[in-house]
C-alpha cells in the first residue's frame, strides 16, 4: 500500500466509525478528520507526480 491508500483506507474507517456516533457533533469532527486524511493523501498524490501544491 503506497502512502495516499493509505490514507485513503484511514479516512474511510473513519468515516465508517463516525457513523456509529449517536452525537451530531462528535460525528461531525470525525467527518473533519476522515477530510483531513483525503487531503493528505491528495497531497501525496501530488507530490509524486511533482505538482506539489
């Protein structure tokens, strides 16, 4: 697994986790940090390519 599905993987286990959170909040912050996953692995997948942003 390259370094961008993994945080891809990372980003929907916790998507998946939030889910199962009762409080609108508390599932409203995981929600944040599986985004903040997607852009690190978006900036992975940039820096690899050489369009680091």
């Amino acid at each position: 697994m390259n370094d961008a599905e993994h945080y891809h993987a990372m980003a929907e286990t916790v998507r998946k986790q939030a889910e199962s959170f009762p409080d609108p909040l508390s599932r409203k912050q995981m929600l944040a940090i599986a985004e903040q996953y997607e852009e690190l692995a978006k900036q992975v997948e940039h820096f690899k390519i050489g369009r680091w942003k």
